[in-house]
C-alpha cells in the first residue's frame, strides 16, 4: 500500500492567466497575503514535502524552503506539461517517492483532507486517484504514482494530446467525491477578476 511519507505535494502554478489579464495570478493578493501562500500553506499541512511548478521567474514565488522547477516542455502547455514536469523532479529530487499530489496554484479552498482521502482510496500503488465534486472531475487534484513517468512522456511525444482525463482514461483510476459542505465548491479556481473579489472574501470568512 501507498505510504504517506513516500507522498510530494506539487502546487501546478505554471499557467499564463489569459482569463485575469495576463501574469501571475497566483501572486496576486488574497487577504493580506497572497494565492499561492494560501495554496501552498493548505497543502504543507498535508505532506510533508512541497514544490512548486511555475514557468515564472517572478521572485514572488521565491518562498523559503520550498524549491520552485519549470515545465520541460516549452510553450506553457498546460497541466499535463506540469504533471510531467514534477514527475520528472521528484523522480530526480526524491527518488524514494512513490507518488506525488498536485492541486492547482488558483485553487486556494480545496478540502483539508484532500490527501488523505485520496490515499484512503487508493486501491493499489499504480492506480490514479482524482477528486470530482458536484459532478464534475478535477484531473489537476489528484494522487499520481511516479511510475507512470515514462509512459507521460511517451504520451506527450507521440501524441501530443495535452488534456489531462485523455491520458488519465488510458491508465486504471478512481474517482473520489468530495461533497459540498459549504455554499460553494471546494474545488473553486480564481480565473478572472471577480472570481478574485467572490475568493477574497470567502477567505476573509475563513479566518479567525
């Protein structure tokens, strides 16, 4: 079975913010600090090792102890291009990690169990794990066993399909409800200038 230790939490942070102008989205203010610490800070509390991928030299993701690595493939391709990006590091980095989990760097309310749940229900050690919420899937929130690296690799260079559930289908995966136990999903990404106003409020909400 899957160990929790032998888990990598990657933030996916290396998108070009089309929807939000432009930039690094993740940068930008979220209560009194930022989208990415609110992201990242969520997901330290749930593995015991973190990284960032962003194609980003902004020194605003310069944040201390965490090791921030670029997509090996050019052109901002997307999730898939990051996926593999992390792989290919915490294969280097962490040679004894099995699996990594990544969430998406504009998705700061994801569940505070995420990880564990999907480790829960994991079935083996090379099946992929993806959380779905109200119906709809969430390929960037999920449980990747590193093996897969080579075969993500041979998927991107043969075919060139980037969508994520595309090569998800090829492989054994499982999907893991999470319910809604507030007004909104848990999966909720900041893609345009009022998804920011709508999350920093909700954030705001949160805080003690």
């Amino acid at each position: 079975m899957i160990e929790h230790k032998n888990i990598i939490g990657i933030v996916i942070a290396g998108g070009q913010s089309t929807r939000m102008g432009g930039g690094d989205k993740t940068l930008m203010k979220l209560g009194e600090n930022t989208i990415l610490h609110a992201v990242l800070g969520k997901l330290q509390a749930q593995v015991n090792e973190t990284a960032i991928n962003t194609n980003s030299d902004d020194a605003g993701f310069n944040i201390k102890s965490v090791v921030c690595f670029s997509d090996t493939l050019a052109g901002f391709q997307g999730p898939l291009a990051g996926l593999l990006a992390s792989m290919l590091w915490v294969r280097k980095n962490h040679p004894s990690a099995t699996h990594i989990v990544t969430v998406a760097g504009d998705s700061p309310f994801f569940p505070d169990d995420m990880t564990m749940k999907l480790l829960e229900a994991a079935p083996d050690g090379k099946t992929i794990v993806v959380a779905e919420s109200g119906g709809f899937n969430h390929p960037v929130f999920a449980l990747w066993p590193v093996s897969l690296c080579d075969d993500l690799q041979k998927w991107l260079d043969e075919t060139g399909i980037l969508k994520v559930m595309a090569w998800v289908r090829s492989h054994p995966h499982i999907f893991v409800d999470f319910s809604f136990e507030k007004e909104f999903d848990p999966f909720f990404n900041i893609n345009t200038p009022e998804d920011l106003t709508i999350a920093d409020r909700l954030y705001r909400e949160q805080q003690p």
